[in-house]
C-alpha cells in the first residue's frame, strides 16, 4: 500500500515534513503548509499547492547543506542537512580494443540524437503527485549492479553507473513502482528499449535494456502496472533491467527509495 509524505515522521523542525536518506544521491521529499516559500542553499524550489516540495543530492554532492523557508504567517525556520560520504565501486579494465572504448564515429550522430529525444522527455515539471507516495522495485531479481559504481577502461574513466540493475531473465515482467505518465518508449543506441515515466515535480524513472516495452508516450500507469519485460537490447551484456532516477538534470539512487535487496 503506497503511504503518503504527509503521514511520514514529522521533523524536529515543527511544521516540516521531510523524508529523505541523508546520504550522496538521495531524494527528499518535503512538506510545509500551503503557501509557503523553500530554499536549499539559497536557491528557492517549487513547491506544489498543497506545499509539496523535492530536491536531491547528486554522485559527488558536497555533504553539507541548508534547507530553509518562510511560512505564510511570515515565521522562518531552517534546518541543516548533513550527508553521508558514500564509497563507490571503481574497477580498472586495460588492454580493450579501441572500439570497445569509445563509440565508433558512425554511431555518433544517433547518439546525439537520442540524447536530445531524452531530455525532450524530460523537459516539463508536472505536478503529479505520485513522487510523494512510496515506490515499490520495478522487478523481481537480484541487484546485480549499483548506482555510483564506474569503470577506467584504458585510463580512460568512463561515466558512472547510474542506476541500479536487477538481474533476470530475458521476458521477466517490468511494473511502475509507482504511478506517472509515459514519456518516452523508444529504442536507443545505448539503452534499447528505453521507458521513461514521469513522477511528477520533475522527478523520472527511466527503464532500461527492456526486451518488450507494453507503453506509448502518453500512456497513464498506475503503481504496479505492466509496463515491459527485461531484456538485453542496447549495449547490455546480458539480460537486465537497469533503472534509473532524475531529479531534472540531476542522476539520483533509485535503490534508497525502495527497501534493500541484495
């Protein structure tokens, strides 16, 4: 059963309601009473019309922060957020043929061009309200592969992992974890079948690698919905689903959202 922000604890704060794992990559997601005004170091956040707000902390985020706000009655308050540093996976492959390296030239142009159709789909903050209930994991499997974690192949540091990968096999159901919209079903170079679902607030999950997608753009889902199958098309080594969370520009850990699995 999805829970609601606003029955999570309360903080010490009084009329902040703040849910969040103070650590690198996490999503917060905050309450304040209609009206309001919110702040995180300065730069004010969006905040819905029932006082709903998010914001998160990306790879690398410094650890510490300041949240702060006006109520309607003109009374202020802050709170001081401090992470946790997290330790990352980095592996070292050398002696790799040039190709497995970097993207040969003729592939460059699709490239670019998905990396356009993917920030069309995330382009517009909608108010849906589905980021502040609680998410479920998209798949039954393993987790196989971690948000953070990043190769040097050749020296070469590549990006790093951004999601979390649940291993299983080719044609194991892919489900909402929790409601949105579709914004994107496509086949891309890097990822093949690719789903993007809006939260809301300008939070996305994107699925990854999918054999099947059973979506189209547009399409509303319900937390728990069918939405694909893994698989292993893009540039996948092996069946999996690779999913993955956005804060806007920002790359957050969908595995904090959702109880641990090993």
């Amino acid at each position: 059963m999805q829970q609601s922000l606003a029955a999570s604890e309360a903080s010490e704060a009084g009329a902040l309601v703040l849910n969040g794992k103070f650590t690198q990559g996490s999503l917060f997601r905050g309450q304040l009473p209609p009206g309001s005004q919110v702040t995180l170091n300065g730069e004010a956040l969006k905040l819905n019309a029932q006082g709903k707000f998010v914001f998160g902390f990306a790879r690398e985020s410094a650890l510490n922060h300041t949240l702060s706000w006006t109520l309607p009655d003109g009374t202020t308050g802050s709170r001081d957020i401090e992470l946790e540093k997290r330790q990352y996976n980095i592996q070292r492959i050398d002696g790799l043929k040039s190709s497995m390296v970097s993207p040969p030239e003729e592939t460059l142009k699709r490239i670019r061009r998905d990396s356009t159709v993917v920030a069309n789909a995330r382009g517009n903050i909608s108010d849906l309200d589905a980021v502040f209930t609680g998410f479920i994991w998209p798949a039954e499997g393993p987790v196989t592969g971690v948000y953070g974690s990043q190769r040097v192949l050749n020296g070469i540091p590549k990006a790093p992992h951004y999601g979390v990968d649940v291993g299983a096999p080719t044609g194991t159901p892919v489900i909402a974890p929790a409601a949105g919209v579709v914004k994107l079903s496509d086949d891309l170079y890097y990822s093949g079948n690719t789903v993007i679902l809006d939260h809301g607030m300008g939070v996305f999950s994107t699925f990854l690698h999918l054999d099947s997608s059973k979506v189209k753009a547009g399409d509303v889902v319900a937390q728990g919905d069918a939405i694909g199958t893994i698989g292993a098309t893009g540039r996948a080594t092996g069946p999996h689903l690779d999913w993955r969370l956005n804060l806007g520009k920002t790359r957050l850990d969908p595995a904090l959202l959702v109880p641990p699995r090993h």
